[in-house]
C-alpha cells in the first residue's frame, strides 16, 4: 500500500488515508477521506472551507477524483458553499453519468445530494482578502489588476493526494489562485492536467499555478514519459523543465510541483521552488517519510 501527498498539511491528509487503508477501506474511500481533512481545515487559506476568495469575495473551489482501476472520474468547478468538493466530485463520479459539472449547477447538484453547506467566505479568509486586495491593487475588472494578478500570484496551493492498493487513486482539492478572476478554473478539477491515475501507468499530481499545469497537460504528460522510458524522477524533472521554459520565455511567474508514482510504486517528485513531499509506503515503514522534491530554478 502507499500513500503521497505533498506540503506540511499534506501529512494529515496521509495519516487519514493510511487510517482507511489499515482498516481494510478502498483508495476512493482513502483518497477523499484523506483530502475531506484539509477542506474542512478552517486555517488553510487555499483549499476547502478556509480558502482565500476570489476578487469579488466569494470562495470558489474546484476538485477532482479519479480512480485507476477504471478510468472513472469526476470533477467539479468554481463551485461555492459546499463544505467538501472532493465528495461532490467522488458524485459526480459515481452517481452520474457525467465527468465535469460546475458554477452553480455544481451546487444544485451538491444539494440535490443533501451534501453539506457553509456560508463562505469565513471570517478570517475575507480579513486577509481585504488586506491583499489593497496591498497589490486589485480593483476588479480592470486591465491593470489581472496584471498585478499574474505577477503576484497569491496564497494557492492545493491538496493532493495518490492511494494504491491492488490499483490506483488521486484526488485533488482547492480554492485556487487568491483574488482570481470570478470563474477561473484551475488545473485540480481538470483531468490530466492537475491529476491523472490509471493501473496501466501510474499516477501524478500537481499543484502551483493552474494555468500552466493546464497549459502543459503536466499530469498525464508525466505518466505518458513513463511509457517513453523516462524513470519518475526524470519524468517529473521534465515536466518542471518545460515549465521553466514557458516561464523564462513569457517572463510568467509559472510556479508548478508534481509527483508521480510508477507502476512499482517508485515516487519522483519536482518543483521550480522549494516543495516537499509526504508519503507512507506499508513496504518500507510504519512511518510516514517527508522528503524535499528535485528543485529545478526558474
Ligand atoms: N493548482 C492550483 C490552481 O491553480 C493552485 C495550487 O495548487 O497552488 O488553482
């Protein structure tokens, strides 16, 4: 069995879904138990319930669920008040017969399933909104702000998490870029951009700036170098490499981290900044390890 996840939170998210994987529970079970603990957490500013608002004020969260064994997944997008996305996601997944539904019909979705709702933004979160939206000058629908936008990308950072036993499991969950445009979508929800998992390759997850993860399709690109030989390591350097490149070119401050797991459970992880990865493999220890990714500079 094995477990990965990434930051400092991330390690709470693996301690859960390590608890569901020793009680005989299944990857799906361990990967939105897992990511539910940092949704629910009130002190994350970028995933979940205590996640920073978009410029208007309003939290939009976006997550996705994918399950290896059949290539199901399901995802949901600038969606708002409902307490657990990943779970909204998990529905989606299995409870429809569709992969992607957003905005406000997310919602109606999430109550049609009597999922649980919050009144967002909380108290705290609008506080530091209020305070960044003055500090870099974000105005609203103004040229001017989206440019601020891009050059101080603010307080993102999503919540991962890949589960194997007998097959794989990833999910993603977050609320994004801070202060974004009302209705960006970021890479999380979008499959194989922000997370990929299938039995055949592996799985992958991302996290940083959505646009390029998107741009670059980062997740099921890192597995597709698996299939040209690549080892994981060298495939997540790739894959960060290629970001680099975009970035000097365009001068974008394109931050992105990703990790990828092979079919032999072997775990490469990347980053253009200082990022670290958290994983628990039932082979090697009872515990669970945090370790730095490869940094590759911008
Ligand atoms: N990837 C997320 C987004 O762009 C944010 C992050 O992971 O830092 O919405």
């Amino acid at each position: 069995m094995l477990i990965v996840s990434y930051y400092n939170f991330g390690i709470k998210a693996v301690e859960k879904a390590r608890e569901i994987l020793l009680h005989d529970g299944d990857i799906l079970d361990a990967v939105e138990k897992g990511i539910n603990v940092i949704e629910e957490d009130e002190t994350i500013r970028s995933v979940g319930i205590g996640g920073l608002p978009n410029f208007e004020g309003e939290v939009e969260l976006d997550a996705a669920i994918m399950d290896g064994r059949s290539l199901k997944c399901g995802a949901v997008a600038a969606v708002k008040r409902v307490k657990y996305p990943i779970s909204l996601a998990r529905k989606v997944m299995e409870e429809t017969p569709h992969v992607f539904i957003v905005g406000d019909n997310a919602l109606k979705l999430a109550k049609f399933f009597r999922m649980e709702e919050i009144d967002l933004p909380l108290k705290e979160s609008y506080e530091e909104y209020l305070k960044k939206k003055k500090e870099v000058d974000i105005k609203g629908y103004d040229k001017e702000s989206f440019r601020h936008l891009a050059e101080d990308v603010i307080g993102h950072d999503t919540i991962g998490v890949i589960a194997f036993k007998e097959g794989f499991a990833a999910g993603v969950s977050s609320s994004g870029l801070g202060l974004k445009i009302p209705g960006r979508v970021g890479d999380s929800p979008i499959i194989g951009a922000g997370l990929y998992a299938s039995n055949e390759e592996g799985a992958a997850i991302c996290t940083g700036v959505g646009e390029i993860a998107i741009r670059l399709v980062a997740a099921k690109t890192s597995l597709d170098l698996l299939k040209l030989g690549y080892s994981v390591q060298e495939s997540a350097r790739e894959v960060i490499r290629r970001v680099n490149e975009i970035r000097r070119r365009e001068n974008i401050k394109y931050s992105l981290g990703i990790v990828v797991v092979d079919k032999d459970l072997n775990i490469g992880a990347a980053a253009n900044y200082k990022f670290k990865y958290v994983y628990w493999n039932s082979n090697d220890s009872v515990e669970i390890l945090f370790e730095d990714a490869d940094f590759l500079p911008p």
